[in-house]
C-alpha cells in the first residue's frame, strides 16, 4: 500500500447533492468542494463522482472508495472493502456499490479485488510505503464491523489483503463528535523520513485531554521496522468548534498530500490555522502548503481527508 506522498494519478471526490445531508447548506458545501477541486485538479487528476453518474448516500470518498496496491511492476490492485456507515450507523448501501461501477465502466485501472466480506474504511489505515501500516482499536474493534473476529484474526487479515509486515494497533485517542470510531487519519499520520504528524492538546480542563495524553505516550513508544524511534509532531488542538449545541471533532490532522502540494484543514482560527500549517511544512518540506477552510464539512462532523481518497500512479 503505497504511503500517500507517493506519485499520484488523481484524487476521487464524491459530489454533496441536495439528497445527502448536506441539503440545508448545499451551496455553502458546494464552494468548499469547488476549492477542492480547483486544488486537486491543478496539480494532478481529479475523478469526479456525481448524482447524475451514479445514486449515492453520501459524499465519503476516503471511507467508500478503493484501496489501492501497487506491485513493483506497476500493476494495481483496487481492493473493494465494504463500507457499512461506519458499524452500521448510516445508510451506506449506494456508496458501497460506488467501487463496482466505476469499474465496470472503465473509469479506474488495475485488477479489482473482492473484499467486500470484510469491513474497512480508508480513513482507519494509514501506511509509510515500506510495509508498516497504522489503525486504531477504537475503530476496527467497535461493534457492528467484524465481529466475531479477534484482534489477532483482523490483524491478519490486514496484512493478507494489503500486504502489510507489520499493523501499528494505537489504543488511545478520540475526538468529541467523531462518528468513525476513532479514524487514524484524525490523529496520527505517516510522513516522510519516519515522522508522525499527530493531534495533541495542551489544557487539562479539555475533556479529550487524557486520551491524547496517552496516544502520545504510546507514539512515543514505536520503532520503525529499522528499530528507529519517530521523529514527532504535534499539532494544536482547534478551539472547539460549536454547531447546534455539538462540539465537533475539528482536527489538523485531517490533511490531504497529493502532487507537489498538501491540502490542510482550517477552522477560521487564523493563529491556530497558521500554527498547524506551519508544522504540516515541517514535515513536507519540499511541498507547497494549502489551507483549505473546512468550517463546512466539519458540521457533517467530517474534514478535507474524509472526502477524498487518492489514487496512486502506475
């Protein structure tokens, strides 16, 4: 499974419609995906999903679209996981067939790969392109995925379909208002020169305090498969962010690396926004940085990584 900084064909996004839950503020998503889109598609291929295509539930990509593997030939392999509204907690019955169509209708290349006996979503996996790859208990242990299968059983199955030499299980960390369980991808991520990008916070008085506290005792405590320690980056946590009496889970963390650029989630915190940037280019050095204002997709308690989903070069 290549790691995301890898070269990239495009991106697939999934259009909002006036028939998912973005209704009421259709044309306020609408501008966002437009920013989006206009990001993407200066730098590399962007694989537009539409009502008009194709009936979706949602707008996802990053949870209902193809995970793809790459060979050292240059074949691709779209493994097709199935997508159950995260444990079952919304429709999910058009999104899951998304990956099958686009398929049959020739728009993504390689061997399409039938793993839909078994519940992943892209957001829960995250992989350094050596054969590491990182998830979370919180989600792949939460009801209504694979059950009855064990942690062991699951972690092989992991490394059977993507490959993998070794699977990372973090056993901390959640954010308030997170509908997925606890992805990976809203609090640790892979970047180059063995570095992890992950979200912390700095009050006690903060209800997500402790977890953080001891996600980063634990990312503290990995090696590398070169039995090297990593070299981390901590984020800022967001000022909570409030909609309908909710707080959200708001994360930096949520970032998007495509060609030549990485697309990184703002909340209209203009310190806290250029804090995050700022570090993001840390660890992407030789990359431009690229806030995208994601104050929308985070009311449908997602951000800019949750809609997207990358598809490698071959």
């Amino acid at each position: 499974m290549p790691a995301e900084w890898e070269p990239q064909w495009g991106v697939q996004l999934t259009w909002p419609h006036a028939n998912t839950d973005w209704a009421p503020m259709l044309d306020e998503i609408t501008k966002t995906y437009e920013e989006m889109a206009a990001a993407i598609s200066s730098r590399e291929n962007l694989l537009i999903v539409t009502p008009e295509d194709m009936a979706t539930n949602d707008t996802w990509a990053r949870d209902h679209g193809f995970i793809t593997l790459v060979d050292d030939k240059g074949h691709a392999r779209l493994l097709d996981f199935c997508f159950n509204g995260w444990g079952e907690k919304f429709a999910a019955e058009l999104d899951n067939a998304i990956n099958r169509k686009l398929y049959d209708e020739g728009k993504v290349q390689g061997e399409y790969v039938d793993c839909l006996d078994f519940v992943l979503e892209g957001g829960s996996i995250e992989s350094d392109g050596k054969g590491m790859v990182f998830t979370t208990t919180g989600c792949l242990m939460a009801p209504h995925r694979n059950q009855p299968m064990t942690q062991a059983e699951i972690e092989e199955r992991l490394k059977h379909e993507l490959h993998a030499e070794r699977i990372v299980w973090i056993n901390h960390g959640s954010l308030v208002g997170d509908d997925t369980d606890g992805h990976i991808d809203t609090l640790v991520r892979i970047c180059p020169d063995d570095t992890l990008l992950y979200m912390g916070c700095d009050d006690p008085a903060d209800e997500q305090y402790e977890e953080l506290r001891l996600m980063e005792e634990e990312l503290r405590s990995l090696r590398t498969l070169e039995g090297k320690s990593y070299r981390l980056i901590k984020l800022p946590m967001p000022r909570p962010v409030i909609f309908e009496g909710e707080r959200l889970p708001a994360t930096y963390a949520n970032f998007l690396v495509i060609n030549g650029a990485v697309l990184v989630p703002t909340y209209n915190q203009p310190d806290l926004d250029a804090e995050a940037l700022r570090l993001v280019g840390e660890a992407f050095l030789e990359r431009e940085i690229v806030g995208i204002d994601c104050c929308s997709i985070i009311k449908q308690h997602g951000s800019l990584h949750c809609c997207t989903m990358q598809i490698p070069r071959i």
